[in-house]
C-alpha cells in the first residue's frame, strides 16, 4: 500500500515563477490536507479539503489556491513564488476522526 | 503566544534512558491529542492518540493528558537508537469542521545514543 504520495519530492523555484504541487491517496479517505513545516515553528495548516468537491481555508493560506481533482488526488498551487514559501510541504488524508496519514514531503526553494 | 508549546530541546540520551517528552497548550477546546514521529526527510507518522484526559500505552511508549494544567506528557522506556527523531505533539478540537485540523507544536529532537 502507498499510501499518501507527494510529488516532486524537491523543487527550486525563482522568485514568481508557479507550479503544483502534486498528492495522491489510495486509502479512500474522504480528508485531505496540505501543511507546511518551517524550522521552529512547526506544521501549519495552508488548505484542506473535508470532503470531494469541498476546500477551505487553514492558518497559512496566502499565496496559495488548492484543487480537489476527485478523491483521490488533492493538488496544491503556488501561482507566484515568493522566497517566504521556502519550506517543506505535506500532504496528508484523513477516514475520519483526527488521525492523519502523511506524505513523505516536498521540499521547495524559491530563490 | 503559541497555542501550543513545546520544548525543541535538542535532547540526547543513552540507551535505555526513560525520556519525558511535553507540550503545554492555551487552548481550552483542544479535546484530542497526538504525539507524531518523524524521522529525518520523512512525513510525520501518529505514535500516540488519546481523546481528552488520562493515560494510555502502547508498548514502551504512554501518553498522558492532563486537561487541568493544560499540558501533555510522552514517555518513552527503555529508549532505543531507532527512537532518535523529532517527536511533534498536536492537537485539534472536538470533530466536525475540526476534523483534521490539528495544531502542532514545533517538535523536540531526541537523539539516543548507544
């Protein structure tokens, strides 16, 4: 079983340049959610996603725009990078309760 | 004011060593609370769960809430060299919209040594 799989697992980026960030769960979980993990300041929840067809707003969600593509899959945009989005970002999904599995992490610079 | 603390250390000890691990929270809601392992370059994985106060152990691993001082506690017997990570506590409300929304501290990094 995989699990939860981020893609890429790295990425450097120039300041204003966009990409997505890729994640996918083969759980049939109905959750799904993006964090990012700075140095001291822990994980912070940037989008999630309660449901297929549903997204909403974390703590951190500036600079950022999310798609629900099924499912399955729960992608993550940054439309322009800026070096305050260097950081590493999770996925994570969730069948219900407050037990999440996370991905192994994208680890993003933006120059 | 973090809305939940925890000490980075880092913190190193022998193997064998009991390790106490802990968070202190502001939040009054916070109903369910995790301790999270990560290994280096990994996603975080859940060790621990526990819904509101008391104890609970799974092997050489328990967890402690404590809801009136707002603070929880990790212990870790008979520690090993594959026990060297970063411990994160987390934290969410009671379900609905809460769901999955957790609050993580910033992590402590443990390193055991032979």
């Amino acid at each position: 079983n995989a699990g939860v799989t981020q893609t890429p697992k790295f990425q450097v980026l120039k300041t204003g340049q966009s990409m997505t960030l890729q994640c996918a769960q083969d759980m049939n979980h109905n959750s799904m959610y993006w964090y990012r993990q700075d140095p001291g300041m822990g994980l912070r929840l940037i989008y999630y996603s309660a449901s297929e067809g549903t997204t909403d707003k974390g703590e951190v969600p500036n600079g950022y725009n999310v798609s629900r593509l099924n499912k399955r899959e729960f992608s993550l945009r940054l439309e322009s990078a800026a070096p305050s989005q260097t950081s590493v970002y999770f996925c994570a999904s969730g069948g219900g309760g407050e037990k999440l599995f996370f991905g192994s992490g994208t680890q993003l610079s933006v120059l | 004011q973090k809305e939940v603390e925890q000490d980075p250390g880092p913190l190193s000890v022998p193997e064998g060593a009991i390790v106490s691990l802990n968070c202190t929270y502001s939040n009054s809601a916070f109903q369910y609370f995790m301790w999270y392992r990560q290994y280096s370059r990994k996603g975080p994985e859940l060790l621990m769960y526990t819904y509101s106060s008391g104890n609970k152990e799974d092997g050489r691993f328990t967890a402690q809430v404590d809801k009136s001082s707002k603070y929880i506690s990790l212990f870790i017997r008979d520690s090993q060299p594959s026990d060297s990570a970063t411990y994160l506590c987390a934290m969410s409300q009671t379900g609905g919209t809460s769901y999955g929304k957790l609050t993580f501290g910033q992590g402590t990094i443990l390193t055991v040594h032979p």
